[in-house]
C-alpha cells in the first residue's frame, strides 16, 4: 500500500515538475522571440537593413546558450534564415492560419543525432508599432524594411532550445524517485519480515496453546487420578478426578503435602526420587475427609529431567472399588457354585428319608387320635418335615442356573398379580397393600414368572417386618433410557447398616425361622435379567422403614 501510494505521489510530482520545467522553457522561448522580432523592428528602421542583417540578428540571439537554433520558414516551407549549432532543412510544424498570428505552437523534437530540443513557432511579424497617443510617434520603416516586410509576411519564426537542464533536473528527480522507491522498498521489506516473524510467533504461540489445552482436557478426561510432585513431596500439579476420588477440594490439595492425604510410605516416594524406580499398582486403602474409605492402586514414576535425575515424581491413582465389587460377586458365585455341588449331591440323599420320615409321622398323627399331646408332636414333625425340604428346594433353587425368558409383559398386571398373592395374608395382619404404579405404563421384555418370584419375595419379606398398621408399597416407573424400575417399600423396622452388606449372602438371616435364602435368590434373578438390586434403609426421617430397589436397564420393548 505505501509503495502504491508512494507511486502516484511521485509521478504526480514528477508530472507536475515535468509541467513546470515546460513551462520555464515556453516562457523562456517566447520572451526569445519577442526579443527577435524587437531587433527586426529596430533594423527596419535603419537605412542598411536587409536579408543578411535579419541573418546576423538570428546569428546574435542564438549565441544564447539556451538556444539551439533559430529560423524562419516561408509560406511554401522552406527555411529562408537560420542561425544556431543545428541547420533545419525543412519545416516540422504545420503552417500557421493568418487569422491566428498570436498561436504559439510548441512540441519536444528528437535531432537526427538524438538531441532534443523544445522547438516553439510564431508566425514572424515585426511590424511597426504605432503610438497609441500623442506622446509616441509613428514607427515608419525604410523602404529596404519595407522590402522585407512584403518579403517575409506570411513567414513563421521556429525557436529550439536545448533540454540539458531540463534533462538534467528530470534525471535527478528520477534518481531521487528511485532511491526513495529503494529506501521505501526496503522499510516495506523490513515491515513485511517483522509481519512474517509476529505471525509465526503468533502461529507458534497459538500451536503451544492448543497443545496445552489439550494436554489439559486429556488429564482431565483420563478415568484415572493424576498428581504431580516434587521431589520434597509437595503437591504441584492434578486433575479433577484425583480430586474426586481423594474427596478433597482445590485448596486444600495445593496447599498439603502428599504424605498428609495419601496413606503411603515416604520410602517408597524416596525410591522413585532418588533411585528413579518406579512403582506399579500399590494398593492401599483411603479415608476421605466424610468417612468413606476405598481401595485404590498407586502407581509412582519418576520424572526425568535432562541430567538423568529426578526432578519429582507422577503419580496414578485407580479407583479399585469396582474390582472389589466384582470380586466379592465371584466370591459369591463360586461361594453358590459349591453349594449347588453340595445340595445337587445332598438333595436326593435327603429328600428320600425325608419323605419316609413325613409318612410315618402322618400315620403316627392318625394313630394318635385322642391323644392330643403326642398328636402335637407328630405335627411339629411334619412341619419341620417341610421346612427341610422347603431348605433343600431353596438351595436347589439357588444353585441351579436361572434360565431366563424373556417375553413382551404388562409390569402393571404383574405387579397387581404378585399384590393380589399377598393381598389375603396382608389383610389378615392389618398390613395396607398400596400399588404405584400406572396403568399405561410401557411393555418391557422380561421374565414373568422369574421377576414374579422376586417380587413376591421381597413382598413377603416386608409382611414379615411390618407391624399390624403398616403399610406396604409396590411401584414401578420406564425412565426416559429405557430402564424399568421396580420398588418394594415397608415402614417397619427397617434393616440394621451392618447388616445392609450381608442380607444378600446365602444363609444370612436375623430371623430366627428364616433360612437366609430368599434374598439370595432374589438377587441371582435380577442379575440374570442383567439389572441390580439395592437396599435403602431407613427410608424416612424416623429411622423406620425399608426399600428395595430393582433395577433393569434397555428392558423397554
């Protein structure tokens, strides 16, 4: 943009001197002619005038240094007088009209030898002047002026001046242009390089923090926890997920040393800084600040600097609570898996004598009649007769796997089906039996008869936890994911927090007549429908009640 306005600004300039230098050099001819037509006028005068005089007169006035030559060109184009170092032999103007005697014509001519000159042309008229008023007398020539005002009256007087100085000063201008144009050239050059170098700093800093913002949502994306130490041990750097799975907030964590919020030994932290080892899924237990603790796997790398030492430590943090989830579950699994072996090999060996033992205690009832003691005690036989044999079906029941058959089912019908079951022994304990759930609910893909069974588990659960009074309620809500979600809610007395852990292992029972089964096989249900089972209690600000929880996920059809 400079060099485009530096540009036109100088050819105007030089347009401009170009016009004046011109101008000089017009002004320079005319004042020239005058002068030649004032020495004709004066010659006329005198008695000795003729066509050599008109010669000497040009000869005189192109000694002019500024004057090239001068001559006069008649009506028919020929030069009749001519003076100065070049000798024209022809005209190169046009003639001139008489009615235009005051035209000046002017025009830049190249010599045969390459010489300019500023070539002006007037036609020729040296008339007398006569006087205007009474102080000025009439100018009358000689007869010989007479002559030669007959002679050369139509002639046209051509003036050339030489160019050098206007050559001269063009050329300085040009070279003036010219190292302005340089100089300019040169700032525009230093100009664009330092454009060049601001915009590959600019470049180069924005490539840095595109680097950096990625390399942070990276950190803050990893699944693990992430902190930064030196080799003093004092927090420099996290991300949030370390936060969350230490329970702690920004400040806090800056402002402590990691000894202070992680259980680990300054040995090992003291290996990795001055030995540069590093340390691969250490497990240690945490503590965080609201009381929960939880398994986590440490791992410390060193940080190298240039030197090969040193200069702190990074440190990986992975949540194990999952992985002990998962584990206890195998545990459990396996904990079946060897009852299932026992209670398949047990199973007929015990059913067989049970059955013998039942008959004879039947016939011992009906033999006994009007022996009403030893009739009660063949009626608790059979009675726990049938409860060892209901144990034995359980484990049955919990051993083998659950085959699961899913089919399109109305959950309203088969929850108000599993209410209807229960509803006769509610009544007969004064229990409320309130059903949640709406009658437009969505179809879900489920096993009727297998979520029957734990429905009516858990309900039968809460009868037996629920106090004359009391109420008991079943729902049922589809979230917008596709997930159903099925509850069994009681208000009685609830179920102890050390116990919450332990309700769902076999044999596990506060009841002193229960087998601690029911729940066990509640569970292996839900989880072959790929869902979960949760216990919420207590459930309202009295310290009472207790919820069940199952949940189903993509069971919508």
């Amino acid at each position: 943009m400079l060099l485009g306005l530096f540009g036109i600004s100088t050819y105007r300039n030089l347009d401009r001197q170009k016009a004046a230098a011109l101008e000089a050099l017009r002004s320079q001819g005319i004042v020239l002619l005058e002068a030649l037509e004032a020495g004709a006028r004066t010659g006329m005068m005198l008695p000795m005038w003729n066509e050599d005089s008109v010669d000497m007169l040009i000869k005189e006035i192109c000694h002019n240094e500024v004057i090239e030559y001068i001559y006069l060109i008649g009506p028919d184009g020929k030069v009749s007088h001519a003076g100065g170092a070049t000798q024209p032999s022809e005209a190169t103007f046009p003639s001139i009209p008489a009615e235009n005697d005051n035209q000046i014509l002017e025009q830049i001519r190249t010599l045969p030898g390459g010489k300019t000159v500023y070539e002006l042309a007037r036609r020729f008229h040296p008339y007398p002047i006569l006087g205007t008023n009474n102080h000025h007398e009439q100018m009358i020539p000689t007869p010989h002026g007479e002559a030669f005002l007959h002679s050369h009256k139509n002639d046209v007087v051509v003036i050339g001046l030489k160019m050098t100085s206007y050559t001269e000063a063009r050329h300085g201008d040009l070279m003036h242009a010219f190292m302005m144009a340089v100089v300019l050239l040169l700032l525009g050059s230093a100009a664009l390089f330092f454009i060049f170098v601001i915009q590959n700093y600019y470049l180069v800093n924005k490539a840095f923090d595109q680097t950096k913002d990625y390399t942070r949502q990276v950190l803050a994306s990893l699944p693990n926890g992430l902190i930064g130490i030196d080799p003093t041990g004092r927090i420099t750097s996290y991300n949030q997920q370390a936060l969350k799975m230490l329970g702690m907030n920004d400040s806090r964590l800056s402002e402590a040393g990691l000894s202070n919020i992680i259980n680990v030994q300054l040995n090992c932290i003291d290996s990795v800084i001055d030995q540069c080892q590093t340390i691969q899924d250490k497990e240690i237990f945490h503590q965080k600040p609201s009381g929960e603790r939880i398994a986590l796997a440490l791992s410390i790398s060193p940080i190298l600097g240039e030197s090969g030492s040193a200069s702190g430590a990074v440190i990986m943090l992975r949540d194990l609570t999952e992985i002990k989830r998962l584990e206890t579950k195998l545990r459990r699994a396996e904990k079946l898996a060897a009852i299932g072996q026992m209670a398949a090999r047990m199973a007929h060996e015990i059913r067989n004598p049970l059955s013998s033992v039942r008959g004879f205690a039947q016939f011992l009832k009906h033999s006994l009649n009007g022996r009403p003691q030893e009739q009660d005690y063949a009626e608790t036989m059979v009675t726990e007769v049938d409860r060892i044999n209901r144990v034995v079906s359980d484990l049955l029941s919990l051993a083998r796997p659950v085959e699961v058959k899913p089919v399109e089912c109305n959950i309203y019908e088969l929850v108000r089906h599993v209410v209807r079951l229960v509803a006769d022994e509610g009544n007969s304990k004064s229990v409320s039996l309130q059903l949640e759930v709406a009658s437009d609910i969505l179809p879900c893909m489920v096993d009727p008869n297998q979520l029957t069974q734990a429905l009516l588990n858990l309900v039968l659960n809460s009868l037996q936890a629920v106090e004359p009074g009391g109420a008991i309620k079943v729902g049922a809500t589809i979230d917008p994911s596709g997930e159903l979600k099925i509850w069994v809610s009681d208000d009685g007395h609830g179920i102890a927090p050390e116990h919450q852990n332990q309700i769902f292992e076999p044999f596990f029972t506060t009841r002193s007549y229960g087998t601690g089964l029911g729940l066990a096989i509640v569970q292996q249900i839900v989880e072959s429908h790929n869902g979960e089972i949760t216990v919420e209690s207590p459930v309202d600000p009295n310290a009472k009640g207790c919820r069940f929880t199952i949940r189903i996920p993509n069971a919508q059809v």
